[in-house]
C-alpha cells in the first residue's frame, strides 16, 4: 500500500447543544464528513481542503435545513496537516468499551481489569477511537460471537480497531480490512503493527467499486460499521457476491431501523440481534439460506 499524501483539512465548527451532537454527526457523515471532535457546545467536523468549496457549503446548509429546520452558525477554518494528530490527540482518553475491551491511545497510561482486551492506537483522525457508539456497539457485538474460524472482512476499517479485536478475539484466519480514506488505511496499517495483529491485510479501496472482487476469496463474516447510503448500495453487492456469510453492521440511527428491515427482508437476510446505544444500532443479519 502506497503512503498517502500529506493533505490540509477544513475544519467546520457548529454552535450546538451537545445532546445535538449525535443526531449533527449522523446527518453531516451523509454528506461524506467522517471525522469529528465533540467540545462543550460546539461539534468540530473535518474535511479535506480539497473537498471544500462554495458549492459544499451549500449542500451542508440545505440538508441542515431540511432535517432541523434550521442552520446554526458555523465557522469554516483552516487546519494544515501538521497540526491536526496534536489537535486530536489532546481529546483522546482511555474507553471502556465493556469489561472485555478497553481502547487506548499509544503509549500513554491506562489500568485496565484483569483479563480485559486492551487495543492500542494512534488515530490520526480515522474512524474508529472507541468515542464514538457505533464503534462500542461493533465491539460489544463481537464479543458474543466465535469469531476463531471465520474469514473476515472490515469495510470501513478506520484506525483498524475492528479487525484487531477480532485477530485479539481468537480469530485464527487471513483478515481484509479497508478504506478508501488513505489516512485511515495508513492509520489502520500502523495501528495492526502496534497491536501485533498479525495477518490482517490493509488496503486502500474503494468498497463499492472493488468489492464484489474480493468477496469472491469467500469471506463468511462481513463487518461494516460505514453509514446508511453506503450500507444500502453495498450489501446487495455482499448478498450476492458471498450469499452465505453474515454481516455486522452500525452506521444506522435508530430513527431508520424501519428502513433497514426493509432492506434486511428485500434481501433475504434475517436480523439474529440487534442492539442500541444513544441514537445508534448495531445489527448482527444472516443470510436465510
């Protein structure tokens, strides 16, 4: 995997009350911003420099207005590359996902409980920190499951975090896990070096070009915490590409979990369990036959 570029980012600053933070986070992932930070009355949102232009803003503006019936102010700033780890890592605190996994960030102290998973990593921004509830939802789910057998693969990897806690789950098998955000594949890549995670294979793709050809080395467990409109053109790929494995899935609020069943059904996979946390759900979906 080639190293990506070095790249500045625009950094969206909103002027909300935080018990918004979530339902704001939801509605701007729809409009391809992927990384946030959650301060006291206000929700940082980043994008890159490159992706931010007058046409964006009004897109963002538009749908704001659709969904909550209003705008609240918000500043566009700049943010060069340089400053952007340090930015981020001065939020990062240690997460207890549950009482089997906790999350770190690298090299900085923790205490964590006997016998509990505890998964190292240096985000950089990517996806995937444990802060956010879909990522936790994924996790508590995994545990559940014997994942020692299965060949998985992790769309949407982020920081990597997914497809560690499998390979530290008892996952004995070759693992895919990718992105098509080059700063998180880098991410994900160091973070699987910093675990020790050995065999799981990081790769900077495009999950709805690319994808039906790598279903095809048989994958059985799909894990795909991405959000709603990549959720609904991608798992007819997987139906259909690799009919008999079982998909885990978060991105979807709660608001659209008629939505999903829907296509849950349409596609002739059934819900084996569902949980939730805050506005988000995790759903574990087999294949009917």
């Amino acid at each position: 995997m080639q190293p990506p570029k070095t790249h500045n980012h625009i950094e969206l600053s909103f002027e909300i009350d935080s018990d918004l933070y979530e339902l704001y986070i939801a509605v701007l992932s729809q409009e391809g911003i992927e990384y946030f930070l959650e301060e006291d009355r206000k929700l940082l949102a980043y994008l890159p420099e490159d992706d931010w232009n007058t046409g964006k803003e009004e897109e963002i503006r538009k749908v704001l207005l659709e969904t909550f019936g209003t705008v609240p102010h918000f500043t566009a700033s700049f943010m060069a590359d340089r400053n952007w780890n340090a930015e981020w890592e001065a939020h990062l605190k240690p997460v207890e996902v549950s009482d089997r996994f906790l999350i770190v960030q690298h090299q900085k102290e923790y205490e964590s409980k006997p016998g509990q998973i505890v998964i190292e990593i240096n985000p950089k921004m990517s996806f995937g920190t444990g802060y956010h509830a879909t990522t936790r939802l994924m996790l508590r789910q995994m545990e559940e499951i014997d994942l020692s057998e299965r060949r998985i693969m992790d769309i949407g990897t982020g920081t990597g975090v997914l497809a560690i806690a499998a390979r530290k789950l008892g996952n004995r098998n070759p693992i895919l896990a990718f992105d098509n955000n080059a700063w998180a594949a880098e991410n994900a890549l160091e973070n699987v070096e910093e675990n020790r995670a050995a065999d799981i294979r990081v790769e900077l793709l495009d999950a709805e070009e690319e994808l039906a050809a790598n279903l095809e080395e048989g994958y059985d467990f799909i894990l795909a915490n991405i959000n709603k409109n990549v959720i609904d053109r991608i798992l007819p790929v997987v139906r259909k590409h690799a009919p008999k494995a079982e998909v885990l899935l978060s991105g979807v609020l709660v608001y659209d979990e008629p939505w999903l069943k829907k296509l849950v059904k349409r596609l002739g996979y059934t819900a084996r369990k569902t949980i939730y946390e805050e506005e988000w759900l995790s759903c574990l979906i087999e294949p009917k036959n």
